[in-house]
C-alpha cells in the first residue's frame, strides 16, 4: 500500500478535521498543532471527554456537517475512518474543490514517513503497550511523540506524549488493514487471533495480514513479538522464513533472552515481576498478568530506541528510571478504569471486547482484589463477532460472580441478524452458569419474581460468592438495568462495565445516583475514592 505524505513542515498550514471529536482525531489534532497547523474540525453535537481537548487547542468546531464548513483557506482535509468520502458532505465538497483528502490512517502513515517510527499492533493490548512505552520515552528523555488510542492517565488526560519529533510511536489498527499505511522501523506484535470477522473471516486471512504488515520493515527493522501468544509466534515464523534482514526479538515468560519474565508474583493491589538479567525488580499497580507482558513489550521497544539513539542498552540508571516511571502507570480511559467507589461499591469500565481480553481481564481482577464479590456488566459488539465466538464469550465471563448482559451493540457497517441477538447470548450463559440466578427484566414473569426473592435472602457480606449464588441479569437498554443493580449491589462488591458498546453508561449512571443520594444506600456511608 502506497503512502501518501504531506508536508514535513505543518506550521501555518490550515487543516479541516471531520469526525474531530473521535479519539484517534483528537489525538491526531494534538499532534498537528504542536506543528503549528491552524485547526478546524466538525462532529456531532453530543459532548464527549476530547470536547475540553479540542477547545484547548482552540479548534473551531461545527456540531453538524456542511459543505459551508470546509473554510476556503484549507490546505487539506482529514477524516476519521467512521465516515466515508461519498457520504459525508464536507468531504465532498473538499474533494470538489481538489483540496487533499486524507483518512486517519493515511494522515499516521503520512506522519510516520518523517520520524523514526514504531507500530505497535495486534488484536489486544496496543493501547496500554503504546501508553507504557509512551511513560519510557518520558522518563529516558527521549525526543519522542506517542499516540496512543485512549486517553491516558499519565499523559495528563490526553491521548498523546509530545516532546520531540525525531521518534513517532503509534498505536496501528489492522482493521481493513489500516496498518498498512504506517511506515515502521520498529513493529510491536502483542497477539494475533480471529477477530474482525465482517473483514477477516478466517483466522489465516487476518494472520496473513499481520505478516503483510511486519513485511513492511526496512532492512534492519525490528520485529518484537511476544513469545507467549501462539499468533503472535506464528506470524513471526512466517516472517523469519521470507525475510532475513531484519531483528527478531521475542518477550514473555516463555522468551529466551533479556526479556523473558521472571519472579512473577501477584499482591493485593500489586504485581512484582523482574525482566531478564534486570538489576532491579518492577511493580505495576494495576491489575492483570497481561499488563506485564505490555510492559515488557514496552520496555523491549524503548530499549531498541534508547540504543538507536545512543549506541548503547540499559545500564543501571536507566532500570532505575524504568522501574519507577512503571510502578507510576495508573492506567488508561476504558482499560480497567476507576470510575470510582462508593459505600465500598468500587466501580470499573473496561473496553475489553474480544473472549481473550475478557477473560484475562476478569482473571487479574480477581487476583488483584480477591476478596470482592465481581459483578460484570458486558455488552456484546457487532453481530459478526458475537455469532463467530459465542460460546468463547460466554466461557471468558466463567470468573464473574454475576454478569449482566443487554442486546449486542450494532455497528454501523452491518444489519441485526434475525434470530440471534443479545437474549441468545444471555440464554448461553444460564445454560452454562447454573449457579446464577437468572433474572429478565423484560419479561416481568413471576421466574423473575421468585428470583428476587431468593437475592433478598443473601447475607449482605463482601467476598467472592459470599451466598455460594450469583445472578445473571438481562435487560435490553443498558441503564433499564440501573435500578435493579441498585437494589442488588452491595458493599464489597466490585462493578465492572466492559465491552466496545455504550454500557459503560450504566456504571457512570450508578455512579452518579450513589453519589447524589444517601438514601439509595442507607446502610452505610456514600464514599468516593479521589
């Protein structure tokens, strides 16, 4: 796939963002005005956390889309990959008026084309590598920018870590093969499994696109993968019989060499962990055993950049530096986020919307907090996913104590498929989990009846399971559920949002009545964390 690129020098240079409210252009918008680009861009109207970014960069933002939006003065025009050239007015009209187009993956690849760039891929786990390698660059002073697909903690809030441009790591997406336009001397492989399914039907042709994408490095390039994921391996063999000028460098806890994973161990609220021959031990506090191996994957990157730069690997300093900007990583928007507790109710969101994420998300929660009665509210996205890995959906939520389930989150790119929606995923799950109790908030049928019946017998204690019963819960909408959950949720409990849909609105919203009124928990105090 050819790059298209734009020019170096960005300052004064007038460029028009659709979609601009959208993370990824939000992040990019940062980026460009760094540059000193003049920003314009347009959206919907609803309000959304990147509203107060982009007005700090003061962009004129229209909450519609017009041809008349498009200022004569543009130099070019990019847009996020949720719309399309012919249907979107504005960029219609740009074309129209011969002015040059780009579509976000593109405007990366054109960026990428003037740094030292890394891509960091694979069908899990990109944004937290990106955000942790963000944190190295930070603490080795790197002249680095970063962009990451969500807002980080430690990047203030924001998407993006700029303090120099010699070196650009992205987050790289491999839907329709987005990647493909990135121009990487570095690629980082986390994992390669079936997903996309509406573009990827089959396992290999999604694989096959990974190795497409690792192929793309120069001579000399860097291809790290991690040696713990059965895909990630297999494109890196696939790769190292057609290509042998470039790096291989493989990290885990089964990797040979300086980046295997050692003396892993997890505390309440703490995991410890040692790289390799590493002078000094590491401790991330946020939970999960995948976030470990994003942090090697991170601090295998970073010290391929350090020697670039330098012409030398760690030394006892930089460990040192390593180690403390690690155990200061407090995590990202929607990954494991602390929406915040109340009355010892402790609230997480969790964009976590494939199987294997899930599950090893729900897995180092629980080992983080074990003595937490976890309760997941999960929403299925797109049809093509959830028919393709049904069963494995219902088999990654087995470490819930409770789950509540809503109809699946449609994209826009496809139709409901008659005969399967989101109850046909909850019915999987009482099949499957007997020990919940189920309850049908559409239904309204004396089964519900006797249902709630049986939760008000339950002793009302923290702890995993305390009654030996959970429940599974199903209501279509998510915040129809708030009420009920309000009733049933209980001090100790852990609430976790998780999916790609918009039920993350349903943790805010009890949130929010937990935090308005005490009577809606008269037995104890409404606290919330800072």
């Amino acid at each position: 796939m050819e790059t298209i690129g734009f020019p170096e020098t960005l300052k004064g240079l007038h460029i028009h963002l659709v979609g601009a409210k959208g993370t990824g252009m939000t992040a990019l918008a940062e980026i460009l005005h760094s540059r000193g680009a003049l920003l314009t861009g347009s959206d919907v109207p609803d309000v959304f956390y990147t509203d107060s970014i982009l007005h700090s960069l003061n962009v004129r933002l229209f909450e519609n889309f017009d041809a008349q939006h498009v200022p004569a003065d543009t130099d070019l025009v990019i847009y996020s990959a949720a719309y399309s050239r012919e249907a979107n007015p504005e960029l219609r009209a740009a074309i129209q008026r011969n002015i040059p187009v780009f579509s976000y993956p593109q405007a990366l690849g054109a960026l990428s084309i003037h740094s030292k760039s890394a891509g960091i891929a694979g069908v899990h786990g990109k944004t937290t590598t990106t955000a942790l390698a963000g944190i190295l660059m930070e603490a080795l002073s790197m002249p680095a920018t970063v962009l990451a697909g969500s807002a980080i903690s430690n990047f203030n809030g924001r998407c993006t870590l700029i303090q120099g441009s010699e070196y650009f790591l992205a987050e790289t997406c491999e839907y329709r093969k987005h990647f493909l336009n990135f121009k990487p001397s570095w690629i980082v492989l986390t994992s390669v499994e079936s997903d996309h399914q509406d573009y990827f039907p089959t396992y290999e042709s999604i694989r096959d696109a990974f190795v497409e994408y690792a192929l793309t490095l120069p001579e000399g390039g860097v291809l790290i993968f991690c040696a713990d994921q059965k895909g990630a391996v297999e494109v890196a063999d696939i790769v190292l019989q057609k290509r042998k000028n470039i790096k291989f460098v493989e990290y885990g806890f089964s990797a040979k060499g300086k980046y295997r994973i050692r003396d892993f161990q997890t505390g309440a609220g703490t995991n410890t962990f040692a790289v390799g021959d590493a002078p000094v031990p590491i401790e991330l506090h946020v939970p999960g055993r995948h976030l470990v191996l994003d942090a090697v994957a991170a601090i295998a990157l970073a010290d391929a950049i350090f020697e670039a730069e330098t012409s030398r690997t760690f030394g006892a300093e930089e460990w040192e530096s390593i180690a403390a900007a690690l155990s200061s990583f407090r995590g990202s928007k929607r990954r494991s986020e602390i929406v915040g507790e109340f009355e010892n109710i402790l609230i997480l969101d969790d964009y976590g919307h494939h199987p294997t994420a899930i599950r090893a998300t729900l897995e180092g929660i629980k080992k983080f907090w074990p003595h937490r009665r976890l309760v997941v509210d999960f929403m299925s996205h797109t049809y093509s996913r959830t028919i393709a890995l049904q069963d494995d959906f219902v088999a990654s939520l087995d470490e819930a104590d409770a789950v509540v389930m809503h109809k699946i989150y449609s994209s826009a790119r496809e139709q409901p498929v008659p005969g399967f929606d989101g109850r046909t995923l909850f019915q999987k799950l009482c099949e499957r989990r007997t020990d919940l109790i189920p309850i049908d908030l559409e239904l309204g049928s004396e089964k519900g009846a006797a249902s709630d019946q049986r939760l008000a017998q339950r002793p009302v204690a923290p702890g995993p399971n305390p009654s030996g019963k959970g429940f599974a819960l199903y209501s279509d909408e998510p915040l129809d559920a708030r009420d009920r959950l309000l009733e049933i949720l209980r001090p100790g409990d852990i609430f976790l949002t998780m999916g790609a849909g918009d039920n993350w609105k349903l943790g805010k919203a009890i949130a929010d009545r937990l935090r308005e009124s005490r009577t809606s928990r008269p037995s104890g105090k409404i606290q919330e964390q800072p």
